[in-house]
C-alpha cells in the first residue's frame, strides 16, 4: 500500500509538473534547429526531436529521485538525450559510413559529460559540418548542468566509461553491412567477457542504454548507480529495439532481436532482464523509485502501437503476464497517455 501510494505521488507530479517542462525545453531545442544553415543536419536534428522525443520524456523520471535538483538533472537530460539521437540519425539516416566520422561526432557526448572539457569540431570527419552551433550548445548545457550539480570525479568516471561502451556501439552498429556484424561481435565479445551470462549481442545492448548516466546525475553514488548496468540497461534498449522489429527489417537495419533463435527465446530473455532488473535493485536506497524506472520501461515501450501487430502482440502480453500487476497498470496509463498525445 505504501508503495501504491509513493508511485501515484510520483506519476502525478511526472505527468503535471514534469513532462511540460521536458516539452519546454525540446521546443527551445526544435527552434534553434529550425535556424541551421545545412538542410541535412536539419532535417536529422528535427526527426530527432519529433520522432525519438519518448527518450527523452521517460529518462526525465529521475528529475523525480528524491533530493534531485529538478531543473539541473532536466536541463542535463534533455540536452545529453538529445545529442544521443540526434547523432543517431547522422549516423543512420544520412548515408555516411565513414568509422573515424562516427568517432568524432560522439566526442560531443564525452565532453557533454566532462564540464571541464573544450569544445571541439565534432563534423570534422563528417561530410556536412555548419549546425549553427547546435551541437555545441546542447554540450554546454549539459556541462553547465553538471558544473551546478557538483559533477565530481568518481562520477565523471564511471559516466566516461559507460558513455565510451556506448560510443563503441553506435560506431560499429552503423558502419557498412560488409563488416559491421564481425566489428560489432568481436568487440562485443572482448569488452563483455567478463559478463558470462549475457550473449555478445544482449551486452551491446546494455551499453546502448543513457539510464545509468542519468542515475548519476539524478544523484546516485557510482557504487549504487553501477547496479543499472547490465540489466537495467539492457532491459531499456532491447525492449527499444523489440518494438522496432518490423520497422528495422523493412530498412535493413541492425537489431538485436534478430540474433536470438527464436521468438519463444526473444520472450524468454527479455522476461530474464526484467526480472533480474528487479533483483538488482534490492539493495538501493529509495529501491521502489528504481522499481518505478524498471516498471516504467515495460510500460512505456510495450504501449507503444508498434507493438499492435501480429508478430508483437503475443509476446507483449506474454512479458506483461510475467511482470508485475503495477507494470500491467502502468502500461494501461502508457496507453491512455498515448491516446492523448502525451507520448
């Protein structure tokens, strides 16, 4: 009863006080993208924002972790999530498969983490360079946040360390086809072997994931914030990537839903990750916001209309039956909020 209580609290100020200010700051985002000189980076910067902004609206949970500086942790995690997709889409939309081009541009996501660090020419590798600015003010917002907040070291760190896994990935997984699945596995196989019970493709995963990032700078110690890593973390971008499957196949892209055998084995493990989400976080401080976050990502992603097709909807209800009856819940509100526009 007391967590029904603090979750209901939580969701209330999430969808009143929250999410309208999530929207506020990607509409100042949207406006200064709208003024880049270079057609390509504006289109990209602006698909960014319309299309991947429900990254944005649920990493913004953790302006709700108790203690948290709402406007400092907002600030950062709209900036940091939105130089994240928006560098998606350079890479993946733009027709460039250049490796060193991919390196340079996430640089900006390094030093968006570094509040020390000097801006630098992101587009030096890449064919069309004139943003406007645009990717060295989101950088700066993200370190000024991080400078407000104290950012100290242990936490620039851990943050560095996660954020190089996560750069490593995107490099790989959108080089060209002729070698992107033998890069992508060799390294996943080197960087993941200390993680035994996890395939080479579910580690990659994990490193795809922003979440961990946000826990530090919502305020969690980097000895309590390593527990969303890997199953947390892996948890958020398979389930990311398990609502795209149709999508991906049609555009030959990557997804790591494909290296699985089967489809009863797709289930399987993705109810794994959930369920070991949920162990690791026994031992946190304010572990029912954590259990939120988990629940949270059930119910955002498997709201998600890409999940009404026929390939989608057995699955979805099969992870949902061996969830939670607060996930099953909250993922009927996910669909509410969907049907009203508010994700």
């Amino acid at each position: 009863m007391k967590k029904a209580v603090q979750w209901t609290k939580w969701l209330y100020r999430y969808i009143v006080e929250v999410m309208p200010q999530v929207e506020q700051r990607l509409a100042n985002w949207k406006e200064l993208a709208e003024r880049m000189p270079e057609n390509l980076l504006k289109t990209q910067a602006l698909a960014s924002i319309e299309h991947k902004k429900f990254h944005c609206i649920g990493g913004a949970v953790f302006a709700l972790y108790p203690g948290a500086r709402q406007q400092e942790v907002l600030d950062f995690i709209v900036a940091f999530q939105t130089i994240s997709d928006y560098l998606d889409n350079l890479c993946d939309r733009a027709q460039v498969i250049e490796e060193q081009a991919f390196r340079q541009l996430h640089y900006a996501m390094l030093d968006a983490i570094r509040p020390a660090a000097a801006s630098r020419d992101y587009y030096l590798n890449y064919p069309v360079k004139n943003d406007g600015g645009y990717l060295n003010q989101l950088v700066t917002t993200c370190q000024k946040a991080l400078k407000s907040l104290g950012w100290d070291e242990s936490k620039a760190h851990l943050a560095a360390e996660w954020v190089t896994l996560y750069s490593e990935l995107q490099i790989y997984k959108h080089l060209d086809w002729s070698v992107r699945e033998k890069k992508l596995e060799t390294w996943a196989r080197e960087a993941g072997k200390s993680y035994w019970n996890l395939y080479p493709m579910e580690f990659a995963a994990a490193t795809g994931s922003t979440l961990g990032v946000f826990a530090l700078v919502a305020g969690l110690e980097p000895q309590e914030a390593s527990y969303y890593f890997p199953w947390i973390t892996g948890l958020h971008i398979l389930l990311d990537y398990y609502i795209d499957q149709e999508e991906d196949k049609k555009e030959g892209d990557l997804n790591f839903h494909f290296y699985y055998a089967t489809d009863a084995e797709r289930e399987k493990r993705l109810i794994l990750f959930y369920k070991n989400a949920k162990d690791s976080i026994n031992k946190l401080q304010y572990n029912s916001f954590h259990e939120l976050v988990i629940t949270g990502l059930l119910a955002m992603y498997l709201s998600d209309p890409k999940t009404n097709v026929p390939t989608l909807m057995s699955g979805r209800q099969l992870i949902l039956k061996e969830s939670s009856l607060e996930a099953q819940i909250l993922h009927t509100l996910c669909v509410f909020l969907r049907k009203a526009g508010k994700l």
